[in-house]
C-alpha cells in the first residue's frame, strides 16, 4: 500500500494537465478526478503520458513500456524544481529541474517541468543523441554566490531543448529536437558548404 501524500505540486501538475486531457469533460467529472488524485488512485505521471498522446495530432500513441511510453519511443517525464544552497562553505546557490530514471529511455524525452518559485510551468524535448548513456539530466535555472532571488530563466546546455508550450511539446519528433542539438565539427562543416556551394 502507497503511504506517499499528493503534493501541491501534484495538484498544479493536475489543473495544468486537466483540460488538455479531458478538453469536453464537465467539471463535475473533473472534480471527481481530483478526489482519485488526492488519495493517490490516478498518477499525475500517466495523466501527463495521456495528455500528451492525445494532442500529438495522431503521431504515437501511449502504450507505456520499458523505456518508452509513446509508440515513437518518447518517454514524458515531470519535474519540479529544487531551490538549495549547494555548497554552504562557499555559499553557492542553485535552481534547477531534475529529470531523472534516463538509463534504460530510447527516444525523445518530453518533460513537463514546474517552478515552485515562479509558479509556472516550462516544456522541454530532449532528443536520446543528447542524453544517451547518462542516468539524469539537470536543467539549471539559476546559479549564484550568495542568495538571490531566482529568476528561474533556463541556462547551460539543456536550455536549448526548451519549446515554447504543451502542444509543441505534444507534436515535435525526435528529428526536430535533435535540430535543436549544437552542431558538431562535421556538422557545421557540412552545412557551411552545402549554403555556400
């Protein structure tokens, strides 16, 4: 038996997710659907998957096995973000989503990430080539020496896999984020003189 409490985080995620899930429901239904989240009965994680499926214009479908939960091999992961004094002698501050469980995903990960500080919701599509091989991924939000107020604006290398909102993230595919990748030698190599020829 679950002794874990919904937290209101899981209820933000619930409110966020609801009308992209169920878009034609009554709020009767919608209401009875709160109650299975608050005593655990309904898992934000599979609403998210569902919601997800259903507005990615037919493209996959959830099916929810290992390593992947679409059948394009996407995985949808949720986060929330965690404000903390990393290094108390030093007095270095971080803001920053976690998502984690990578090692055995296959495909495109789409994380639905939620700020605590900035009560808001930010979308990000990490292609496998970017992840592949590491067990987490952390996308910072802020960093300073000394406390400051955190402005929560995604940096480092994982703010480039940031979409612009929920339907984006419902519809990109794997080569479309991967576009999002930095180029590498080869790459810009060869595009330099493909435009250029």
């Amino acid at each position: 038996m679950s002794t874990k409490q919904v937290t209101n985080e899981d209820r933000k995620f619930f409110e966020f997710l609801a009308p992209w899930r169920w878009p034609n429901h009554s709020p009767i239904e919608l209401t009875v659907y709160r109650e299975l989240v608050e005593t655990g009965e309904l898992q934000i994680e599979s609403v998210l998957e569902n919601a997800l499926a259903l507005n990615s214009n037919g493209t996959y479908q959830r099916i929810s096995e290992n390593g992947r939960d679409g059948t394009d091999n996407s995985d949808a992961k949720k986060a929330t973000s965690q404000f903390r004094n990393n290094n108390i002698a030093k007095n270095q501050w971080m803001n920053s989503f976690k998502i984690t469980g990578l090692k055995n995903k296959i495909g495109l990960i789409r994380a639905l990430c939620y700020s605590r500080e900035q009560e808001n919701f930010y979308f990000f599509a990490i292609p496998y080539k970017a992840y592949q091989g590491m067990a987490e991924v952390e996308i910072i939000l802020d960093q300073s020496t000394g406390y400051v107020e955190p402005k929560g604006i995604p940096q480092g290398k994982w703010a480039r896999y940031q979409v612009d909102n929920f339907k984006i993230l419902s519809t990109i595919t794997e080569t479309e984020a991967e576009q999002m990748m930095p180029l590498s030698a080869e790459r810009c190599f060869n595009k330099f003189f493909i435009l250029n020829d």
